[in-house]
C-alpha cells in the first residue's frame, strides 16, 4: 500500500504533490504555438459557440468552488454572464435555459447524479452542455455534447486536490477559448494570459516546496473547535473550499466568508484565539487588497489568531498576522490555482495530527451516485 501511495503517508498527500505536473497536463496539447487556444477536442462548432449569451456553471461540492473562481475568469473575458449553482438545487428551481445557453457541468469523477441529473435537465431544455471531467469515458461526458477531460490522473482521497486545480485550469481553457471564438479579446491579450498559464506548474511546485512551516501551524492548530477563512473576489470561493478541506478531513466547524459581509455578522463570532485564515489578494488589485489588509486588523483587534495567505513581498499585512504563509505573485484571476494549495496541506496535516483518516473521512464518498 505505501508503495501505491508512492512513499506518502495518504494518498491525498500525493495527489498535492502531483499538482505541478496534473496542471501541466491539463494544458497540454491546448496551448498553441501563438499563444492560441486549440480545443478542436470540444466538438461544439464555433457557430455554436458564437450564439450563446448566457454560461450556466452547474457542480457539486470541490468542484463547485471551482465554478465559483470560474464565473470571475469567463464573465471578464468574454463579458456572458455567467451563474453558478449547485447541481441539487439547478433543476428543481426551473433556470431559464435555452439553445443559446451554455451549461458547463464539472465533475471529477463524472458520475455524481446530482450534477448527471442537472445536465439532462439542461439538455432537455435544449441547452449545449460541456461537461469538465477527470474520468475518461465516466457517464457525464458521454452524456453531455462536448468535454474538456482535466486528465489529472486517478484522484483516491475522498477530498479532491488535484481534481480542484485541474478544474480551475481547464475552466481558464474554457473561458479563454469563448473569448477567442467570439472575437471578444484581441489575439496578444489571450496569448499574455496563455503565458502566465504556462507558469502555474512552476508557481504551485514553489508553493509545495515552502510547506513544512505551514505543516508547522496545522499541528498547533489541531485542537481547535472552529476556524473562519475570508477572502474576497475569486479569494471568496478559494475561502469557502478551504473553510469544506478542513470539515471534512478534520471534522472541525469551519465557514468561508467574503470578508466585506465581515462586519455584517460573522465578526460577532470571534473570540479570543479563534483562528482566522485570510486569502489576500495581490498587491496589483490596490483597492481589495487595502480592503482585505483592514479586515486583517479588525479581527485581530478583536483577539483572532490571524493566518494570513499573501504574496511574497507583500509587507503590508506583517503587522496584522500571527502567521505568513507566502505564495508566488500570480495575476488575480490565476491567484486561486496557488492559494488553494496552502489551505490543503494544512486541513491535510490538521487531519493526521488529530489521529484521522485523511484518505477516507467518516460519512463521506469520493464519489456520489445517489441524489
Ligand atoms: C463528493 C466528494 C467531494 C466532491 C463532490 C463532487 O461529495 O466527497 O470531494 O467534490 O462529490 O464530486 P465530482 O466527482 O462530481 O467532482
């Protein structure tokens, strides 16, 4: 079994240090020599593409955070609006959908029926599905009318990794080629975005190579009974999948808040010593970050233990954080591909110090095939 895992201890910790090369698969074959776009695997016809108005992101759990950081990428590239929903609330709320409507379903496993039940929904209501997956050949891509496979490799641990980032790749693959499609950004613009996609794999292998202090602070964080993430713009979702790692691997009560709404209630919550993990955004994004760096404040003026995620160089949020986990400079809409990481290793090493399964949490399923 070790050697299955590759000499980890769980297959999560493995499935962490795949990232680099999974996220280098995702892009490969798809990046061209110009900085293009080649997805001639998506067999929807740029006819197709070019009529739709309307992008639905319809996902399950890990990877309806990555919808979430979605909707920020497609909506500012293309300019479609674009709504995100959980699979199980989708279609019984009877969304507007017609031929113009591109439904995006992600699934790592491509077999959770909540979302397999969404997009025979959407596919009823003669929408266009493209379906973001992990597993080749799974029944939501057979079913849907087009697919981007993330091809990240077999996901074991019950808590998706490599299957997120993978998702938030291809999902930048997606938006960038509709934007290109439709004539939307001029050619250098996509191939300046192509460019920084090329140096994920490089960004997520510094964050990894930087995580025994953050292992550090998950073993003196292993008794606490509840912790907050904030983070604001696509730091918001990254905040939210942080706050679902640690329930679900370390049964610790944890919510994601966008730390704007902050003062309109979640603030009453803190005590003395309650841990408070902050996703700031990029100093590039002036006005959020000045944001975030007060919220950092504000909760440590109130006795939080702040845990602070920013990038290197930023010296503005030293004196408001317990903590400093530094991540790579990475432009905003990319951020989440490196943030994401730190928020694994330490639900990962809360887990393991607690004396937990991280592989296979109590309750929980890789793969959900009951509505
Ligand atoms: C289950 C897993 C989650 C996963 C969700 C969606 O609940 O425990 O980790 O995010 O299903 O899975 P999918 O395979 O559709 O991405």
């Amino acid at each position: 079994a070790a050697a299955e895992k590759g000499g980890y201890p769980w297959f999560m910790l493995k499935e962490i240090a795949e990232q680099p090369q999974a996220i280098a698969d995702t892009l490969l074959g798809r990046l061209g020599r110009y900085g293009e776009l080649v997805l001639d695997e998506v067999r929807l016809s740029d006819d197709d593409l070019r009529v739709v108005d309307k992008v639905f992101v319809v996902a399950c759990g890990t990877a309806y955070h990555a919808g979430l950081i979605a909707k920020y990428a497609i909506e500012h590239w293309t300019r479609l609006p674009v709504e995100v929903e959980v699979a199980s609330e989708f279609r019984y709320r009877d969304p507007v959908l017609d031929r113009s409507t591109l439904v995006v379903v992600i699934s790592q496993s491509g077999e959770t029926m909540d979302t397999l039940m969404a997009l025979r929904h959407a596919k009823e209501q003669s929408a266009r599905v493209l379906a973001i997956c992990n597993a080749n050949g799974s029944t939501i891509p057979r079913e849907s009318d087009a697919v981007l496979y993330t091809h990240a490799g077999p996901e074991v641990a019950v808590a998706s990794t490599k299957g997120f980032l993978t998702q938030l790749v291809a999902c930048y693959l997606v938006g960038l080629f509709l934007a290109q499609v439709r004539g939307i950004k001029y050619e250098d613009e996509i191939s300046s975005i192509v460019a920084d996609l090329r140096t994920l794999p490089e960004k997520v292998a510094t964050v990894l190579e930087q995580m025994e202090p953050v292992r550090e602070l998950g073993r003196s964080l292993a008794d606490a009974d509840r912790m907050l993430f904030l983070g604001r713009h696509v730091s918001f979702p990254v905040a939210l999948e942080g706050a679902l790692k640690l329930k679900e691997l370390a049964y610790i009560h944890a919510e994601g808040f966008a730390a704007g709404e902050l003062k309109h209630g979640p603030i009453a919550v803190i005590e003395e010593g309650t841990p408070v993990i902050v996703v700031v955004p990029p100093r590039a994004r002036e006005l959020l970050h000045g944001k975030v760096v007060s919220n950092i404040q504000e909760v440590r003026a109130r006795g939080a233990r702040t845990i602070v995620i920013a990038e290197e160089g930023d010296e503005d949020v030293v004196a408001y954080a317990d903590h400093v986990i530094r991540v790579p400079r990475t432009p905003t809409l990319l951020a989440p591909v490196v943030t994401t990481v730190p928020l694994q290793v330490l639900a990962c090493e809360i887990a393991d110090t607690r004396g937990l399964d991280v592989d296979q949490p109590r309750n929980l399923a890789k793969s959900v095939t009951v509505e």
